[in-house]
C-alpha cells in the first residue's frame, strides 16, 4: 500500500524505460491502479499482476477484487497467501487455497506465497510451515494445479527488516519445496517457477539467483524504485 498515482505512473514509465536483460517482469500495483496500470503496459511484455483475489465469484462482498474484475482490468498474475494478508488479516491456509482456486478458475496465474516467521525457523519447524502451507493448496487443488502457479518462498523474518535469508537459506527452502511437489510429480517440480521473496535487491540478487532452485524473485521495497528493480531484472 505504497504511492500515488503520480508515483506509481513514473515508477511504471521508469520500469518501462529500462533495461531488464531478458529477464520477464510482472507488477502488481494497488488495485485502484490496475487499470491504470494495465493501459501503460499495453505492448509492453511487463505483465500485470493483482496483490489479492475475492475467493469468490461475485456477490455481497464489499471491498473485495474478484478474479474476474481482475482479468478485465488486464491482469495475468493474482498474488495469494502473501505473509502481510496471513499475519495481519488472518487468511487461513483455507482460505488462501480459495483465493488460489478463485485464481485460476478465472484465467489467472496464482502467485502463491509460503513461509515461516522468525519463532518458528527459531522453533526450527521452517519446512513443516511450508509443508502446511504448500499442503493445503495441493490437497484442495491437486498436483496437477501448481504447475500453471508460481511459488514465492517468504521468509517472514527477512521482510522489511533488513535481514535476509543467506544464499544457502533460501536454496535449502526452495529445494525442500521442489522436492515435495516431486514426489507427487516429477513434471510439475520440474516446471513451477519458485520466486524468493525475502528483501531481495540489487546488491544481493546476484548470488540469490545463481543458486539452483531459486528461479526468481517476488520484490518488495526495492521495486518502488525503477533502478533497483531493473537491475535486479540485470542480475537474473
């Protein structure tokens, strides 16, 4: 919940103005900015992404976004389950299955998130969290639905707070997640893009990057400036 319209149409004129090599970039503005945002975008191949979705279809659900309102404002992406809606607004691995469904039934890509906070990596239970989370997607979904998803693993406890996960961190995360949708299927695992998303900026995107099961990046304070997000493109 960040800017101004002015400030979100020069950040987006920044993105588009630079040079990200040829790594694929989304953005997921406030919703009262989407389709503002989606009329910027027009010929570009930055995508556009939504930062939550209605669980439902329609109805008497006032302040919600559905997936359908999304898709017509030009959205492909609908981020769910992000540590900020867990933590602060109390959606449940329930409902964040919902929402994930909710995506994908209306043309979406689901960019499910998944984490622990600070006591339970102290409590050293980071991949039942995960497990748990990850879990009440699949049975709720099937295997089979991950592989039209992308994963974002949160460390909560590297959000915002300057600390970050160390390379070898978030790889053992992202490789315990990877090897969990393999042992139901091998094809899937093989395919989902799983993002990190844990204060990742220009400075250390590089050496996060490089690391074999971290297929991207879901940005945070960095992307509120063009430069760093960009560069951050650069690195991967």
């Amino acid at each position: 919940m960040n800017g101004s319209l002015q400030s979100v149409i020069q950040l987006v004129e920044g993105i588009k103005a630079g040079d990200a090599g040829s790594a694929s970039l989304a953005v997921c503005p406030p919703a009262i900015f989407l389709m503002k945002v989606g009329g910027m975008l027009e010929g570009s191949n930055i995508a556009l992404g939504a930062q939550n979705v209605c669980d439902q279809a329609s109805g008497a659900f006032t302040g919600e976004v559905s997936g359908a309102m999304l898709k017509e404002a030009g959205c492909q992406y609908a981020i769910v389950g992000h540590s900020e809606r867990r933590a602060l607004y109390l959606e449940s691995d329930e409902l964040v299955a919902a929402r994930f469904a909710m995506a994908q039934q209306s043309g979406l890509i689901p960019i499910l998130c998944v984490g622990e906070t600070l006591q339970e990596r102290e409590d050293e239970v980071t991949e039942q969290v995960v497990a748990r989370q990850l879990g009440a997607v699949i049975d709720s979904q099937g295997i089979a639905a991950i592989a039209t998803s992308v994963i974002a693993y949160e460390p909560v406890w590297a959000i915002g707070t300057g600390q970050v996960a160390t390379p070898e961190q978030a790889q053992t995360v992202h490789a315990f997640i990877r090897k969990m949708l393999a042992g139901q299927d091998v094809a899937v695992a093989n395919k989902v893009q799983i993002l990190y998303g844990g204060s990742m900026n220009p400075t250390n995107a590089g050496e996060l990057l490089s690391q074999p099961d971290i297929d991207g990046g879901l940005i945070g304070g960095a992307a509120l400036k063009a430069a760093d997000f960009l560069a951050i493109g650069q690195a991967a």
